[in-house]
C-alpha cells in the first residue's frame, strides 16, 4: 500500500508537469505565429496542428496500451515528444517549423490515455471515478498555472522562453516516470469489429460528436484567435495569460459545481443549459469593446465548456459493457479532437475573410443550429432505449 501510495503522488507530479509543459506557451502561441504568418487562415492551420495529430494518435494509443498491457513507454514517449515539440517551436523562424512543433505535442496529448488507464491500476473499480476525478483535477491544475506563466516568461525573456521551459519540464517528467510502479496487465487485443461496432452505436457517437462541436467552438475562439483580438484591443502577453488561465479556472470550477446539479437536475437539462451558455459567451466576446468584457466572456465559455463536457463524457461510456470501456473513450477522444483540428482551422480562413469578430459570430450561429440539433437526436434516441 505504501508503495501505491509513493507511485501515486509520483503519478500526480508527472501529470501536473505534462500539462504545465503543454498549456505554458498557449496563451501567446496565436500571437507569436501571426508575427511570422501572412494572414490568418496560416494561423489557424499552424494551431490546428495539434487537433490533427491528436485525433491520428488517440485511438491507436488506447489500443496500444491495451494490446502490450503497459502504459509507462508510451507516457515516457509521449513526454518526449512534448518536449521536443515545444523546444522546436521555440528555435522555429519558420512557419513549417511552428507547425511541426505543434503537430508533435499533439502527438504528446495522446498521452492522456495511457496517463488515465496506468493511474486507475492504483485504485479498485468502485473507486475509478474518483481516481479519473482526481487526475483531472491534477491536469486542470496544471493548465492554470502554466497558462498563467505566459506572460510574465514572455515579459522576461521574450517569447521563445516558455517554450524552452517547457521542454525542461518535459525531460523532468520522464525522469519522474521510472520512479512508479507499474503492474503489467494481461495483454489483450481489441478486434475491428469490436471498433466498428462502438462507432455504429447511437449512445457511444452522438455524445462524441456533440463533443467535437463544442470542442470546434472553444478551440476555434478561445484557444486561437481570441488572444489575437485581445492583441488588436491593445492587450498586454500578461492579459492574455489571464484571458486563458480564468476560461481553465472556470472548466474547473463548473466541474465541481455539476457533480452537485446532477443530484437534483436532469443531465439532459443541464446539458441544454450548458450549451445555451456558451453561445451566449461566444456573442459577449464578439461584441466586446473592452479588456474586462473579454474576461466576462472567456469566464463564461470556460464554466459552460465545464459543464457540458463530463456529462458527454460520461453518457459516451454509460451503457457500454466495462470490456469495451476504453475503446469507447478511444473513439469519445478521437471524435471530439476532430473538432480541435477543425476549429483553428477553418475559423482562421473565415477570419481572414470576414474578421475576428464576424467570424466570432458566424461561428456561434452555427454552432447553436448543430449543437441542439445533436442534442435533440441524443435525446430521442435514450429515450427509444428506455421504453
């Protein structure tokens, strides 16, 4: 006991630095690839880079661990390969260079899979959710605090400084890993048809794809061209970490404020209300015509993103046999990162024809429109289950 104990707080220190690692540069990475881009469709498609290689990576590594029955040369890979991303975009002058740093830690994001099945190995099967929970709350943690780095680094040591920095703690972190203990599990394949026939079921793909919505809306404004807005109304690198660590506080926030709604409000009420909010976020910014409205805005994007998200994630595994669990969260993953590739990308040649603003705009019409219609085709198709 004493040693699980010693590997889960090893375990947690790893996770928290992962993030850190990950997140300490986002809140000025828009502005830094706009100084070397021609316009900004080239920005969006710079940043969409992470989504791409993350949806590429997700599945096959959920079916990796499975199959080898160990996660630790996988998160020391993934690791690495954030550390080597960011020490690129750091050294980039290049466009290609920036987009190949990016691609890499998105590579490195897949990591959350192995990260999420080795930690569960600590704790029984009546306590997965509060080990998940527990991860998690180290994960949002991590994002805040290097997010909330960016700028003061920025303002030090100029804007390759966060990245440098956070390729150390990448090389900190694998150091780390071989400190925990791991029990190897027995190895076990996960056939085609298995996948398939996840993909084919309604309870498992429309939470997903209401997830790569949300997700497409939150990385197309919040995470790509809402600190280049901020930049154009005059925001220093310091704001801007605030922009991005209080949209993280407010996930996080929202998190533990629905495990109390969802003992006394329907899921599905919440889920509608949550999704209304986020519009109504993504209008506060667009219109916005001061620094403050933007926090207003950011605030209330994050606690609605919160919200939503782990009640899709839940209803994405609810019905599915414990087998077959991780596929699932495989696809759920693979899914929603379809709309992190898409968001940067698409919004920034719709930026580039209309503006931030009108895309700001144009985005969230869209959005509304998709988002209840999804809802609405989740909601028939539980309640054609129940009867």
């Amino acid at each position: 006991m004493r040693e699980n104990k010693k590997s889960i707080t090893i375990f947690l220190g790893v996770t928290f630095l992962f993030w850190v690692a990950l997140y300490i540069y986002v809140p000025t990475l828009p502005t830094f690839i706009k100084m070397k881009a021609y316009n900004l469709a080239m920005v969006g498609l710079v940043l969409s880079m992470y989504g791409l290689w993350m949806l590429v990576a997700r599945l096959p590594m959920g079916i990796a661990v499975d199959s080898m029955g160990r996660g630790k040369p996988l998160i020391m890979a993934g690791l690495f390969l954030c550390a080597l991303g960011a020490f690129i975009m750091g050294k980039g002058e290049s466009l290609g260079a920036l987009a190949f740093g990016r691609a890499l830690t998105g590579l490195s994001a897949a990591t959350w899979v192995p990260l999420l099945v080795v930690f569960s190995s600590y704790f029984t099967e009546e306590e997965a959710i509060f080990s998940s929970a527990l991860l998690s709350v180290t994960m949002s943690f991590g994002r805040v605090l290097g997010t909330s780095l960016t700028g003061i680094l920025n303002r030090a040591g100029g804007y390759p400084l966060p990245f440098f920095l956070a390729a150390i703690i990448g090389v900190v972190a694998i150091c780390l890993v071989p400190l925990v203990k791991e029990e190897r599990r027995p190895e076990k394949g996960v056939s085609l048809r298995a996948i398939i026939s996840l993909f084919a079921r309604k309870d498992v793909i429309l939470p997903a794809v209401i997830s790569a919505v949300i997700h497409y809306v939150d990385w197309a404004v919040t995470f790509s061209f809402l600190p280049i807005l901020a930049h154009e109304m005059g925001a220093s690198d310091v704001f801007k970490s605030v922009i991005i660590s209080l949209n993280i506080a407010s996930i996080a926030v929202a998190t533990l404020t629905n495990t109390l709604m969802l003992k006394r409000v329907k899921h599905t009420l919440i889920l509608c209300g949550g999704a209304g909010l986020m519009f109504f976020g993504i209008i506060v910014l667009s219109i916005a015509q001061s620094l403050p409205m933007l926090l207003f805005g950011t605030a209330l994007m994050g606690f609605a993103f919160g919200v939503v998200y782990p009640i899709l994630l839940g209803m994405s595994i609810h019905r599915v046999d414990r087998i077959q669990r991780n596929t699932a969260m495989g696809i759920h993953q693979s899914v929603y990162a379809i709309g992190m590739w898409t968001g940067p990308w698409l919004s920034g040649i719709v930026a580039d024809m209309l503006g931030i603003r009108k895309m700001f705009v144009l985005t969230g019409g869209i959005y509304l429109v998709l988002v209840y219609l999804f809802i609405l085709l989740l909601v028939r198709s539980s309640s054609k289950e129940n009867e």
